[in-house]
C-alpha cells in the first residue's frame, strides 16, 4: 500500500480563521496526512485566529475566531519529510516572515522543487524567504508592493477568488479563493479527482456555525461539485450571519460573530431532483430551521428519494423534527441527544468528538472537528475519489 502523502500548513496566532481550516480539514479528507505547526509551540498548544471579513469599511474588520489546536512541534519537524508546505495569511505572517526558522523552512521546500502553496498575507513570508524572484504570483492586494519589491510577476486577482500557478508555487489572494487554491495544491501534488460531477444542496441560517458551513462548502467545491447554498426567506448572494462555536474554558461552549455567509442559490428555487446530496450545518440556525415546514419538506423528499443526507452537530435538531431519524443509527453534539432518541433514532456516541457514522444513505458528525470524516464519508456515498 502506498505511502499517504503528507502536507505541513506553517500557522501562527492570529492566522485567518478559514485560512487555516479549510486547508487543514480538506486535505484531511481527501487523504493526506496533515501536521500544523507554529515556531516556539508544541503539539496539542493552541493558536487563536483571526476572522477578516467586509463589513463596509476601507479595509477589512478583525475579530477573534477559533482556537486552532497544533498537531505537531514546530521543533520536531524535518521539513525533507512533507510533500508540501501550505501558507495561510492572516496576521500571523507578519511576525513569521521574521523569524528564521520559517523562511529555512519555506527554503528547503523550494530547494527540492515541492509544492508551495500560499494564501493572502501568506506571501510576506515567501518574499522574506526570497523564492518569489521571477515568480508569476498573486496576494491578497496590500501585499503587492512586497511582492514586486521581492522580484515576484505579480497577477492580479481578479476576481479575488482567482489563484495562480508557476512551477512549484500556487498562490491565492484570500479566503474566496480556496476551491481554486485546493484544486491547484492538488495538481501539483499529482492528485487527480474522481466523480466530482455532482450537485449538493446546502441548508443554512442565520447563526450556523461558521466552520460547518464553510468547511464543507468549499471542500466541495474543490471537488468539482456544484453546491447551492440557501436560506429560506432569502435569496442569491444574501448574506447569512455565521457563529464561532468553540470550547474556552466556561461548562458549554461560547459564541462569537464569525464570517457573513454569501448564499449561492434562491430558497424558492429548490427542487430535490436536481441535486444528489443534502448538507445541514450546525449551529444556532437549526433551532429556528426546525419549525420551518418547507425545510422539513425537503429533508423528507431526500429521504424519500434515497439521496445522502450529510448532516452535523446541531443540524440534526431539523431531521429529528422531519422525522427521518427513525431507525438510524446516528450521532450529533451531544446536547442534541434526546432530539435524536425521541425521533426514534439509534443513539451512536461520539468519543472521540471528531468520529462520524454512515447509516444507509444517512451520515452524521458531532461537530466541527469531525470534518475530515464527515466530508470523507459523503465522498465515499457520490462515489468520489482522489488518488494521490
């Protein structure tokens, strides 16, 4: 059996939220091995992040995000060992791009011709490093004068979800652009993908959780699915507020504004017949969503018609309450427990919290940690792959 490739992501605190996840949970399950590491911390620490988004200022707003939990000591590494280095930006690389030990790094990668792909600020560290000279490349758009100072061809990303590839370097311009950022990482990994021709219905609200709809969505995406992202009572390119959930010490989790949502299709347009699978995130949304008859409707019709239903953490209050947990066995956050019992669904503890199940036509997950199962679990129902 082949050796599973194995990519290292290089973070910091106050790296961007969904810069540093999506990568990490998507490569997760497309089957590689992923290690993150920050200098001066160890395995099992933690880095806060930042969320940077538009909220109609000259620039964009910061906030606190996650905690984002390192799986390897930066001491530790050999860098020989990994078939690519992925960059997340943020703030973090403002201070990485000084550190020596990082720009080393970023210089062994480069000496043996592997893939670097880095994302928004990420390219401070790469100009630092000076692999940039004569490299067609993109950053988030502040970063240009760095770019060109640094002997770098610089692309404009336009639109800003836009990424680029010179030989062994990928480079994208922020978040947005993570599908194309993933697909890019791929190829030059050697990866090809398989049945990525499907079509996916996401159900959101206001207040899912911020990593459990955007995780998904673009790791799909990545694929090559086309995902509709809706919202009743809203329609295309209407924003949903996101929430942070996370675990900082108090006896349940605390909550903070994440990221706004941009919806991709209309509510009213939905027919099930056009799609092949249904996502719920979790969050507060499925409180709300549960008493919502159309959204109950269209749950149902997916079950009727035999089609994967992925849905996790709280998202399983909305299939309790459509009724289509009888008989299943399943799992979810744990307070959402006797939703799924009284529905007649088979309780299946979660331990540890990132383990998923597939029941039938049915997958669940308790939470946001567990999206490397959870995503791998629906590829395997829609038949898709990704050889490495």
């Amino acid at each position: 059996m082949a050796k599973s490739k194995a990519v290292l992501i290089l973070t910091g605190d106050y790296v961007e939220d969904y810069e540093i996840m999506v990568p990490f949970q998507a490569l997760q399950a497309f089957g590689l091995k992923v290690d993150a590491v920050c200098p001066g911390k160890k395995a099992g620490e933690t880095c806060p992040t930042a969320i940077h988004d538009f909220l109609g200022h000259q620039t964009y707003t910061e906030t606190k995000g996650h905690n984002f939990s390192l799986t390897a000591t930066f001491s530790d590494v050999d860098a020989e060992s990994y078939d690519a280095l992925i960059v997340p930006g943020g703030r973090a690389p403002e201070y990485l791009s000084l550190d020596e030990s990082v720009l080393n790094m970023v210089k062994i990668f480069q000496s043996l011709s592997k893939p670097i792909a880095s994302i928004c600020h990420g390219q401070l560290i790469l100009a630092a490093a000076g692999i940039l000279t004569n490299k067609e490349c993109t950053a988030y758009p502040a970063v240009k004068p760095v770019v060109v100072a640094a002997g770098g061809i610089w692309k404009e990303p336009n639109p800003i979800s836009a990424c680029f590839t010179d030989g062994n370097l990928v480079t994208g311009a922020a978040w947005p652009g993570h599908p194309e950022f993933l697909k890019q990482t791929l190829k030059a990994l050697g990866a090809t993908i398989q049945g990525g021709d499907k079509k996916v219905l996401m159900l959101c609200g206001d207040y899912m959780e911020d990593y459990e709809v955007m995780v998904p969505f673009q790791a799909m995406q990545a694929l090559g699915y086309t995902v509709d992202a809706v919202c009743p009572d809203k329609k295309v390119g209407d924003l949903c507020a996101t929430a942070v959930h996370d675990f900082e010490g108090a006896q349940t989790y605390s909550e903070k504004p994440g990221h706004n949502f941009v919806l991709t299709a209309t509510f009213t347009d939905v027919k099930v017949k056009n799609y092949d699978a249904l996502v719920v995130p979790g969050g507060r949304a499925p409180e709300y969503l549960s008493l919502n008859e159309t959204v109950l409707n269209i749950v149902r019709e997916f079950e009727k018609e035999g089609k994967p239903i992925a849905s996790i953490c709280h998202g399983q209050q909305i299939l309790a309450a459509a009724g289509v947990l009888k008989g299943k066995k399943c799992t979810a956050y744990p307070a959402v427990k006797s939703h799924v019992v009284l529905s007649g669904g088979q309780w299946l503890e979660p331990d540890p919290i990132t383990k998923c199940f597939t029941d039938g036509k049915l997958v669940t997950g308790a939470a946001w940690p567990a999206h490397p199962e959870f995503i791998a679990q629906l590829m395997a129902l829609l038949g898709t792959t990704v050889t490495l």
